[in-house]
C-alpha cells in the first residue's frame, strides 16, 4: 500500500480570503484528481498533518471530513484515512478504469511470460556495458539546456546510417535519418507525411495487427493481401487495390511467418509502386536477426526504391526498453518527412540515443546480434524437440518464434487465455489473420526466453492448456499421447 506525501508541497497562506482548512481540501483533491493520490492511498493521521503544517488538529480533521462527506475519502479505522476506491472512474468521464488500459496491456509485465513474443532474451540483454554506456551518455549530455535537432542525434545518425549501408544493403547518408522512439511513431511520421487518409492501404495477411489497427485509427482502410511461400502476394494486391496509396511490407521476414519476400515479388511491388504512384513502407522489425542462413538485404536496398520509407527498430534486436526506432526517408519524401518529425514529434532522450551511438560505433552492436542468432536458433531447436517430444506434430519455425499449427475448429484465443492462467504468453495466431475468414488457428511461440531447463513440462503444461482451452481434443493433434 503507498503512503505518499502530498503535503510536502502544501504552502498555507494565512491571509487568503480561504479558511486553513479549505486549502488543505483543495490541496488533497487536487493531488487525487491529478493522480498523485490514488485509490487505496493513506493520508497522514490529523495529528501528524496538523504539527507537520503547524495548524491545529481540528483544522485537519475537519478538511478530511469535507472530503469524506464527498466520498473521496473513506476513514477504515486503524488503517487510517484512505483515498476512496472509485473516486478516479468518476473522474474520467464515467469510464471504469479497465476502459482506459491500453488493449494489450495484459502482456505488460516486467519479466517475459515464457514464448512471450516480441520480446528479446532477458537473460542476455548486455546490461553491464549499457548501463555503462548509458552513464557516461548522461554525464557528457545532462547539462545540455538547448533543443536538440529534431531528426536525432547526429552521431546516431551516423553511426545507423554505416550499420545499414553493411548490413541491410541500404546506401543513405545520416540526413536522410530520423530517430524516432520506435516502429510506431516512425509508422505514424509517414502517414502524415504522405497525407493518406480516406485512402487504401495493403496490408499482410496474416500480418501485425497493430499496423492494421494503427490504419484504421488514422482513418485508412488496410486491404488484406494474402502471403504466401514466396511473401505477399503482389499479384493479388493489384486486383483486389490496384490504386491503394502504399503498402506496408515486412519484406525481410515476414510477421509472423518468418517467409522472405522473394526477388520476383520484390520486382513487381516496386513496379507497382512505381506505376501506382503509391508508397512503400517497410518495416524491418528483425532487420539482420535471421535465424539460419544470411539476412535478405532489405527492400529499401534494391535498385528502383526510390519510394520505399524504410523502418528500423531496435526493440527485437536490444530491447524496446530503450525505446528507439528509425526512418529512412527516400529522397522524394525526405522534406515532408522531416517537417512532420519537426512539427509534430519529438525524439527519444537524447542520453539513451548517445548511448547507443557509441554502443555501435564501437561494435558492440554487431557482436551481440551475432551472439543473438546463436543464442536463438539453439533455443528455437530446442523449443521445436521439446514440443515434438511433447506430442505437438505441426510446429513450424518462424523468424524468431515457432508456429503450432491448430486444427480448424479450435479457438486458439481460448487457448491463450487458459495458457495465461498458467503464466504463458503465446500469442493466438488467428488475430494476425484479417476478418476474411481464411484466418487459421495457431499459436505463436516465442524461442527468445525458453531454456531447456523443464521445457518438456512446460510444453506439456501447453498441451493441457490446449485440451482446457478446447473441449474435446480432436485425436489428430498429437502424434501420441503422452500426459
Ligand atoms: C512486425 C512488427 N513490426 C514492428 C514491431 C514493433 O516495433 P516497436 O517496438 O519499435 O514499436 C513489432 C513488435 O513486435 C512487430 O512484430
């Protein structure tokens, strides 16, 4: 339970046409509207309060008593006076305060639930080192009191401009980049950029749901285009949207599948684009974070993509902790997309940029992605025996998660929630897939926190999970039965 202070800032003016007592009621409501105080909060007893302001006992208890007579406060005793449990639903427009939790916020925990996906390896985050980085970065920056340039820190700049030119194929100069806190705010920079609202966007299919939501919140319609072995189908994208504004390709490896959009592909999306007069947004999520086999060189790095924006992000690679993304913008859209960055936005801390600046500059960077490719495919293979041994027979590798195919018929979401339950976090392959109804039933397993230690018993703790989440398990989904 928090007992915090929200006296300490309490300055009593003895000659305001207002009674002591009303400005110590003002003050606490003040504190509870603005969330200093929340429900459940103690409040300092009368007496404590009262020698703290040098006011008399009565002064305070009769401030409480207002309150209390307005249900904001609530007396419980010995335990004191207490914030009142609902007062903050009420303040914000009658809504319950579930309403306003962001809607995944039940995946917002500090540790990784076990196959959490989008989340990389806990227990491999180089933390001595950053946190070194970090401290000389604040120690070189904090004393700094001017605005700093809106694209970024230009030592980032640089330094993400001579990573991708190696190790995307993308030729750029640092002015071309802007720092951005994540996939997100690059995403939302772009649109605005290429002012598409009202307008046709293709999208994967199956593909990240946020990047549909994120349309759809920005009034633009996602076309869901369907991906195959080879990635998105440009062929049928072109029938079902042929005048869409952009589309939005995880060309390297395709989320959640893993699949590589192959060069034919890559050839007719950027025709299109070309004829279409429409925009390319790529979003280089894993970037060269390929498990088995080298990288595919990003789109923004083929000859002719002139309108691609490219997207960076270094939430898979580091940690989204750190919070930073970036965009490349193609030469025809560098001003607009600098002006919105300018006008509209603001980047990252400028400490936890420097940061890692130098975190690449000196090579760090590279070191600990090729430490992450190790470290991941051992515990993707390790991930897929477990489950075999387990019984599961359709397990497919996925970039940096394993698919568990579902027969038709099974409600992967209900299984995920029962796997909650027990602390899992897979995610259910079904929400990636739009609403056309050729969605399949899945789970998405992240390989990035397993470890070998009692995975077999968690892969069949999965396995129960999938017989509560669906009743009665169709004999077709296990190879044996071995729980
Ligand atoms: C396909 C895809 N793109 C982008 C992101 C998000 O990146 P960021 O953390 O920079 O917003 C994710 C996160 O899981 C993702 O799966």
């Amino acid at each position: 339970m928090r007992t915090p202070d929200p006296m300490l800032d309490l300055d009593i003016d003895r000659h305001k046409g207002k009674t002591i007592s009303d400005q110590i009621a003002t003050h606490i409501e003040h504190a509870i509207r603005s969330g200093v105080l929340i429900p459940g909060d103690r409040l300092p007893s009368w007496i404590d309060l009262a020698s703290q302001l040098g006011v008399a006992r009565g002064t305070v208890r009769s401030a409480y008593e207002k309150l209390i007579d307005r249900n904001m406060l609530v007396t419980a005793g010995s335990a004191g006076t207490r914030v009142a449990g609902t007062r903050q639903a009420e303040l914000v427009e009658g809504q319950e305060p579930e309403q306003l939790l962001p809607p995944d916020a039940g995946y917002r925990t500090e540790e990784p639930l076990l196959f959490q996906l989008g989340v990389p390896a806990s227990d491999a985050f180089p933390a001595t080192l950053w946190s070194r980085l970090y401290k000389s970065a604040v120690q070189r920056t904090s004393t700094r009191v001017t605005y700093a340039d809106p694209r970024g820190v230009p030592e980032l700049r640089e330094a993400i401009a001579s990573h991708v030119a190696i190790a995307r194929g993308v030729s750029c100069c640092a002015d071309q980049i802007i720092i951005t806190s994540g996939y997100r705010t690059a995403l939302t920079i772009a649109l605005q950029a290429i002012g598409v609202r009202g307008s046709q966007a293709w999208v994967e299919d199956p593909g990240y749901p946020v990047t549909r939501l994120a349309l759809e919140t920005m009034g633009i319609q996602p076309v869901a285009v369907p991906v195959d072995n080879h990635g998105l189908d440009v062929e049928k994208g072109r029938d079902l949207a042929p005048h869409a504004a952009l589309a939005i390709v995880t060309a390297g490896q395709q989320a959640p599948t893993g699949v590589t959009l192959s060069p034919s592909r890559r050839a007719h999306l950027l025709e299109w684009a070309h004829v279409a007069n429409s925009w390319l947004i790529e979003d280089d999520y894993l970037a060269e974070l390929q498990l088995g086999g080298r990288s595919a060189h990003a789109l923004a790095g083929e000859a002719g993509s002139e309108r691609v924006i490219h997207i960076g992000t270094f939430s898979k690679t580091l940690s989204p902790a750190i919070g930073i993304g970036f965009l490349i913008a193609p030469p025809l859209l560098a001003r607009r997309l600098i002006d919105e960055a300018t006008w509209l936005h603001s980047t990252p801390n400028v400490a936890s940029q420097t940061a890692l600046a130098t975190f690449l500059k000196e090579g760090h960077y590279l070191r600990h992605l090729r430490r992450m490719r190790e470290l991941y495919s051992e515990r993707r293979d390790i991930l897929i025996s477990s489950l075999e041994e387990a019984g599961f027979r359709d397990v497919t590798p996925a970039g940096l998660s394993v698919i568990v195919a579902l027969p038709r018929g099974f409600d992967d979401q209900h299984i995920a929630m029962a796997a909650r339950e027990v602390n899992f976090g897979p995610a259910p392959l079904s929400l990636w897939y739009s609403a056309s109804g050729r969605g399949k039933a899945g789970l998405l397993l992240s390989v990035t926190n397993v470890s070998e230690n009692r995975l077999g018993e968690s892969c069949q703790r999965l396995k129960r999970c999938i017989n509560i989440g669906t009743c009665p398990v169709p004999p077709t989904l296990f190879a044996t039965s071995t729980s």
